[in-house]
C-alpha cells in the first residue's frame, strides 16, 4: 500500500473547475477529481503556513498553544507513526520554510527528504549588491529576483522542479511498497511569477506598473485593473502548476498504481485576492477564501467523483493514512483530534464532526458548524490574558532571544499543557515581539476587533454578518466545547470571555 499526498501552498479552491470555477484550466486536477472523493466542507485549523502544516503531521489543533514554531519535542508525527510500523516517508518539496528558523525539524521527521531551492525569500543565490529599482505595486524582493537568475525556463522554477522530482521518485520506486510520499509545492504562494511564455494562458491588456506579489494589506494598494491582473497572474501559476501535476498522474497510469494507492490534493490554506477589499492572508477576519480549502481523496479502485459535504480538518489527514494503513493509534502518546476519513468516503458514517475550529495564534479563534461561522474575538482592548507554549525557543525568522522578549523573566518553565508532561516555556503575550506583524493582534484590534456571525446556507460570501443575541450565544456554548476537546489553555477561555464547559 502507498500514499501521496500534494499540498499546494495558498491554493483557493473558488479557483477550481471541481469547486464551480468556470475560467481557470486544470485538466489534471481534474483528472483527479474524476477518480476522487471531493470534500465540500474541509477546513484549515491552524495558519498560516508552519502552523497548517504542523496540524497535518500531528492530527492536531496548534493555533490555541503558539504561533509559527517547529516540531516539538513532545509531538507525535505521522512519519514517526509510519516508520515504527514498517512504512518509508519521502518529501519532496521547494517550501523553504522547512529550512528556516521557526520551521526546522519538519523535515527530519522524515526518512529521506528533497529540497528544490529558490522560491521566494529563500537565502539561496548570494544577494550582494543593489538590484535596478522597478516600478512596481505590492512587492518586489530582491533575494527572490536573485533566484529567479537561476531560472532557464519553466522546468527550472521550483515548483515545476518540485512536481517532476515527486514523478521522478514515484518512477524508482513503483514496485516498492509501504511507503508515504509528501509533495509540498511553494505554488501557487506568491510571488505569483512564471516564464514570459506563460502570460498567454490567461492574456490582459494590463500596461500599468509590475504587479506580481501583493502587500498583506488592503487592495487599495494598487488599481481595479492591477487587482484583475493579479488574479490573472494567480491563475496562471495554478494552470503551470497543474500541468506538472500531469507528470505524476501519468506514472500512476503507465504501472497502474491506482490500485494501491491513496493520492490526496490539499493545500494549507487559500489567499484572498481583493474580495471584500483584502488581500493575501493573516491580518483581515478568517474568512472562508482562506479557510475553507479543497481537499480531495482518490482511494484505489476508484473510477468515478463523488462529494463529501460533511464537515472535515486538515488534522484528519494523519489518522486517515494510518487508517488506510491499517495502523491504530495506540502508539500515539498524545490522543489525535482528527477523525479517519475512510468512513465517510465509504459511506459507513455521515459525519465526523459536529464542528471545527480554526484560526491564528493570538488572534479571534472561529467556529463553523456547517450553517454558521461565527468569529470570536478577545473581550478586552488588550487581548489579554494570552500565554504561548513551546519547548523550541524559535519562530518564524528568529529565536525567541532578548531581542524579542522584553522581560525574560516573565517566562517559566514546567508541564504546562493538559495532554503532555514535557516541559514547556511559558512566555506570555505581554513580553513578546512578532516578527510577522500580521500576527499581533493588538496592533490589529481596531480594524478586526468586533465578533461576527454569518449564515452559510443564505449568505456563502460572509458578507452580512447576523445580529442575532440568541444564536451568537449558542455559537460561544458551541465554541467553549470544541476548545476543551482541542485542549486549549485555560487563558483562552479567559481572554475570549467563554466559559469553560
């Protein structure tokens, strides 16, 4: 038996003929949807990227403990699981972020591992010297201009590079089996960049200023016609992407490994491209173009679609490959709080949750029972009271050292998280400093400070929140529940104004 599972960063699933889009080319995601179950309501639980990712690797909710941070000590991985019970685990993948502070240790969990580098800000050609400034919207980062030299034509760029690796090492290794493969490709994230040739895929007649990697701010930050050409430069990566994707399916068709094999096409989480004046991710209220993310599972034998409306979680893949393995949990030291996905495809069960949880460390925590979001915000100005746990002192770009933490003797140390007796730093929210701005929510109180409530079945773009007393309280008793099943820290009640059940 063997698995596959290719997550595309920052994928928007409104951009997919199997979600409904009728303009964007995807021939092979579609050739995989055609054999696949397509799961209508699957949702992120922590984000962005490293945390997203954590959750898939562990089957379970991070957001609620810490923010971007690497594998913990006391984490119990699926490649871990799969290695104890004879399964080989490959990555092949161009995310850097595996590489970089705040994200190490990923990696290692695995028993064997790619890295293509080049995409983004990723310290790979020397960045010496000043580059020609270019008139431009959003952003245009040097190191990434750097890397894109290395560039000969579209096989080169990481992604396309990344995608024909996986194919390549799914060729070797055809007659082997028991194994588990991860294909994380960086696209479509931004930069949203491509050969020259490419820009036919999707032509404009755009002639303003370089628009190619969008600000995480509002769209004001460039014209109507820029935000439409961004769009278009999105979908092209998406349909570039998609083509690589192709290499991979044929090599499942010429030895016929769909009759072994579990092949899953997710992502970590969507991208807002101007809908309701955002765009990118982090900063606005979690709404579904970010969080609520395609996801679909072809088991062998199947030759047909079928769609799955129930609800599901990124932090049901890890127990869902295990199952397919027919592997238990009894190995795992810390409980999952992810569900196997097997019974609803195969129809012996309805649902596997009555609600998920999802959101960014420190900021409003979201609920979605399948009628309702509702978004939940901190009750007073400061956001306080507010903990983050780790045993790795690092996150995104930095350690947690003086220059980030402004009394260190605030912090303490001790078995501090319900389901672990590791012990952990216990750094509160008063002292720290985040590298990604995007993530403070303090600083972002005014513009994001409100709780709202939406009804998904008569208003699906979450554009008129209800004032409705009576259901918000039934949404917070709903809320309450679902963190003590995640085990959240006891502040969180506290700093949402919940009660604890």
């Amino acid at each position: 038996m063997k698995t596959i599972v290719i997550l595309m960063d920052s994928l928007n699933r409104r951009f997919l003929p199997a979600y409904g889009n009728t303009w964007v080319r995807t021939p092979n995601i579609d050739r995989l949807a055609a054999r696949s179950c397509v799961f209508d309501n699957h949702f992120v639980g922590s984000a962005p990227c490293m945390p997203a990712r954590h959750d898939l690797l562990t089957g379970r909710i991070d957001f609620l403990e810490r923010n971007w941070a690497p594998v913990q000590p006391f984490d119990c991985t699926l490649p871990y699981i799969l290695r104890k019970h004879g399964f080989f685990s490959h990555m092949t993948t161009d995310h850097y972020h595996y590489f970089h502070l705040g994200g190490e240790n990923y990696h290692a969990v695995f028993d064997s591992w790619d890295l293509i580098r080049g995409q983004e800000t990723d310290v790979w050609a020397s960045n010496l010297g000043a580059l020609p400034e270019r008139d431009h919207y959003g952003q245009d980062e040097a190191q990434y201009r750097y890397n894109r030299m290395r560039f000969c034509d579209e096989s080169e760029y990481p992604s396309p590079k990344t995608l024909r690796h996986a194919a390549e090492w799914v060729e070797e290794h055809h007659e082997d089996d028991n194994w588990f493969l991860l294909v994380d490709s960086f696209d479509p994230h931004e930069p949203f960049d491509y050969p020259d040739e490419d820009a036919a895929e999707y032509p404009d007649d755009y002639q303003d200023k370089l628009y190619y990697w969008p600000e995480y701010a509002d769209s004001s930050q460039a014209t109507e016609e820029a935000v439409e050409h961004l769009r278009r430069r999105y979908a092209t990566l998406i349909t570039m992407s998609d083509r690589w994707l192709g290499r991979m399916l044929d090599v499942l068709d010429r030895h016929g490994l769909w009759e072994d094999t579990m092949v899953v096409l997710t992502t970590d989480h969507g991208i807002m491209l101007g809908e309701k004046q955002f765009m990118a991710k982090n900063y606005m209220p979690c709404y579904n173009e970010i969080y609520q993310i395609p996801m679909m599972i072809s088991l062998p034998g199947m030759t047909h679609t079928t769609r799955c409306s129930a609800l599901t979680q990124n932090i049901d893949l890890m127990p869902t490959v295990l199952d397919f393995f027919g592997i238990g949990q009894e190995d795992c030291w810390h409980p999952l709080h992810g569900e196997s996905l097997l019974p609803l495809i195969s129809g012996e069960q309805e649902a596997v949750h009555d609600t998920v949880i999802y959101g960014v460390f420190g900021r409003q925590v979201n609920i979605c029972d399948g009628r309702y979001t509702y978004f939940r915000s901190a009750v007073r100005p400061d956001n306080q009271p507010l903990c983050l746990y780790t045993a790795m002192p690092t996150t995104i770009w930095h350690y947690w050292d003086r220059d980030h933490l402004t009394d260190i003797s605030s912090i303490q140390a001790g078995p501090f998280l319900s389901y672990t007796e590791y012990p952990v730093f216990r750094i509160p929210n008063t002292i720290t400093k985040f590298a990604n701005a995007s993530q403070d929510f303090a600083e972002r109180y005014e513009v994001i400070g409100q709780s709202m409530l939406f009804d998904l079945q008569h208003d699906p773009q979450q554009e008129h929140p209800l004032d409705d007393p009576a259901l918000e309280q039934q949404m917070c008793m709903k809320l309450a529940q679902a963190m003590k099943r995640h085990d959240s820290p006891e502040e969180q009640y506290i700093r949402l104004g919940l009660e604890r059940p």
